[in-house]
C-alpha cells in the first residue's frame, strides 16, 4: 500500500491524499488553496479512481473535487451534512471565483448525484480498501478516516478538534492498532485558552457593548463558526437581540436537519429560533442602527454582509468588533486587528469601534494533538500535514524524540510505501 501527499503539506489548504493498493487508488480530500487565483493538488488520473473520501465541507477539503466530475462518475463518501454544507460552500466558490475554476455548476451537481452517504461507526468496504468512520469534532458532520487494505490500518485524521465544544463532541479517538497516522499540525506550537473561560469573557463583552446601546459585530465562518458563537450567546442566557446574516442562514437550515451530529442539537435549535435571520438590505440596514449582536460572514471580512457591516459599525466608538476566527495575513480582517482599519470604498479609514480578538479554534491545538497521538496503538509511520512549516517540524521532532515513532513531514508529490 503507498501513500501519495498531493497537497496540504507544510501548508495550509489543499488538502489532499492518494491511497493506493494494487491497482486501485482512493483519493481522501480534494481541496484548494483560497487566493485570488484557487491553488489546487497534484492531479490523479481518474482511470484507476475507486472512490473519493471527503472529510468535511471547507473549501481547503472539497474544493477541487468537481473536477473529477467533468466526464466521469466516480463514488465520492461524507456524511449527508457534509454534502448539504458543500453544496452551499461550492456554489459560493463558483459565484466568488467561478472565473479561475476548471469546473461549473454543473460539474458540482454531478459530484452531489455521485454522493454516498456515510455516519458515524459505520464500515464500508470498497474495492478491497475497508474504511471505518469516526467523529472528527471539528465542523458539524465533519469524519475521520481508518483505512485498511493488505493487512495495514491507516488513520487520517483530517481536520480534528480532541475538545468539547458548545456545539460538538470532541473526537472519537479510539483508534486501536495502526500502521501510519496522517494528522494535521495547524496548531501544533499553540495551547487554546481554557474553553469556557474564554466563552465567559466573550459574553460579557457582548454584553458590555450592548448593554451601553452599541453595535456588537462577530463577524464568523457560516459553517460551524457562527452557529458556535450563537449557542454561546444562548447558553450563556445573553438577553438582547442577536442578528444572523449571509450563508450562515443557509449553513443553519442544513444544520437543523441533522441533530445526530451535534453535542446538544436542542441549545442549536433554541438559539436559532430566538435569533433573527435577516433577509434583505432594509432589515441589514435596520439592524445596524440598533443595539445588537450581528454574527455575520466573512469570518476574515474578505465580502460578505460582514464588509457591509464593519464599514458602519466601525464609525463609533460605542460600538465593538469581535474577530472569532484566525485571520490571515493580508486579509481585512488581519488589518483591522493589527491596524484599526477597514477598508472603506478601497481607502483604509481609522476604526473608532473596539476591535477585540477570541480564540474559539475548531482545530485542537498542540496538547491535543499530543494526546491524539499518545492514544494510538502499534508502532506506525506518522505522516504529519495540514501546517505551517514549524507547526509541523515541531510536531514531528516531538513524536520522534517523545513517541520513539518514525514521523515524517513530507512535501508535494512524495509517495511513501506503508508495511
């Protein structure tokens, strides 16, 4: 069995892994890299092509995955959440972006009729491969992949989160006897703030700024992150009005029809009845003139209701902005937090809002991933990816001088035999 890295290696984004045994080959993860023009992996002819694993719905896992879907018909496996979240993700791509994709609209529908859905615990056997699936906790319906095939067990973790959330449960880490380990390193050299002291200062913060008739704008990824801050704010008993705005409404429909893939699927359904979808540009212009909270896309401020928004709140001081999700470098979102600026009609212009930063990570950090890897059995190659270089080397010269385990940070293109 050989293991093919196609992207996703000392970086972060496309993601993107060839399992082959004899003459049959799965791909686990297709994604892209996000800049103005979409990066994607290493391509794999789709002759010898068996099926496609997809981990969950970000654009950094799925995004290139309709091109296989140009004339062919290939079995691709999620998690039925997973294809209603990447459908909306997808479409949002091509309307973004459709001009730097190989693929159209059509090629996205033919992916999604291919679709196969897979839960939690079950077994699939394919092509002589053997993949068992298990709770990933990082978005909702997101998975973990154990794949077998000539007596060799291969774990990849995709993205992965080993801590309880207000919306998910953490990862199943029960992983048994391995042979090799892929695992991500996103933030292998950090350790997160304790969870439910950060969502406590978080609250009264929102409080705060509400309270004295501000603005509060979160603005947060629509899969997963904004539903989190949402349930948040409602177990936290926060009593004033909250807005949701943009593709979060329609990430929240797909979420509400899936309660198996949620922590307590009860505290999602209450806060989203008790929070107010907006619609249209009157009830957008309304509700930022009104003491609220408003969780809104973009996440990094990159378009979105959110770019709407940040222009009006950021003119008063009574005002605040809370970043909820890590903002690249070069974004608006990463000026804003660095500079107090926004762009205003392509000006940068002063910010008199507070602008406050939360840590709420859907990726474990380093003691996670430290315990993930400390539960698993066997003696096996660890592979680690999805990473900056330094997360990831510190990773590697952690389970090679602490683990006494073969680890190994590979680049694009590098096939690796396993057993």
């Amino acid at each position: 069995m050989k293991l093919r890295f196609l992207g996703g290696v000392r970086e972060v984004g496309r993601s993107a892994l060839a399992l082959t045994s004899g003459d049959s080959t799965l791909l686990l993860d297709y994604g892209v890299q996000i800049n103005r023009e979409p990066g994607f992996p290493l391509h794999v002819p789709p002759k010898n092509l068996k099926g496609i694993l997809l981990t969950h719905a970000h654009l950094d896992h799925s995004g290139g995955i309709p091109i296989y879907y140009v004339g062919h018909r290939i079995p691709v496996y999620a998690s039925k959440l997973t294809f209603d979240l990447s459908r909306i993700l997808l479409k949002d791509f091509l309307k973004l972006s459709g001009y730097y994709l190989p693929y159209e609209y059509a090629d996205v529908e033919a992916m999604l009729s291919n679709a196969q859905t897979v839960n939690v615990g079950e077994t699939l056997e394919l092509e002589g491969f053997t993949i068992r699936f298990l709770e990933a906790g990082h978005i909702p319906g997101s998975l973990q992949f154990i794949v077998e095939a000539e007596g060799e067990r291969i774990l990849y973790t995709g993205d992965v989160n080993t801590r309880e959330t207000k919306l998910l449960n953490p990862a199943d880490l029960n992983y048994g006897e391995l042979s090799a380990v892929v695992v991500e390193s996103t933030y292998a050299g950090e350790k997160h703030p304790e969870r439910s002291e950060l969502e406590k200062l978080f609250v009264e913060r929102v409080r705060e700024v509400v309270g004295r008739g501000g603005t509060a704008l979160i603005p947060a990824f629509s899969v997963g992150r904004s539903q989190e801050v949402l349930c948040i704010l409602e177990a936290h008993g926060f009593e004033y009005p909250v807005y949701m705005d943009g593709l979060a409404l329609e990430a929240n429909e797909a979420m509400l029809r899936y309660p198996e893939h949620f922590r307590d699927h009860e505290l999602l359904r209450r806060a989203l009845e008790r929070a107010r979808w907006i619609r249209g540009w009157g009830e957008r212009r309304q509700a930022v003139k009104r003491p609220c909270a408003i969780i809104s896309p973009a996440g990094m401020l990159k378009g979105g209701a959110a770019a709407y928004y940040v222009e009006k709140v950021a003119k008063y001081s009574q005002n605040a902005i809370f970043l909820v999700s890590f903002q690249i470098p070069g974004t608006p979102g990463r000026m804003l937090l660095e500079e107090r600026k926004v762009l205003v009609n392509g000006k940068p212009k002063p910010v008199k809002a507070e602008v406050e930063s939360f840590h709420f990570s859907s990726h474990t950090d380093g003691e996670g991933l430290k315990s993930l890897l400390k539960s698993v059995k066997g003696n096996p190659k660890v592979f680690v990816v999805h990473g900056n270089p330094e997360n990831s080397e510190k990773l590697a010269s952690w389970v090679s001088g602490e683990l006494g385990l073969e680890a190994i940070v590979p680049r694009v293109g590098e096939t690796y035999p396993i057993g």
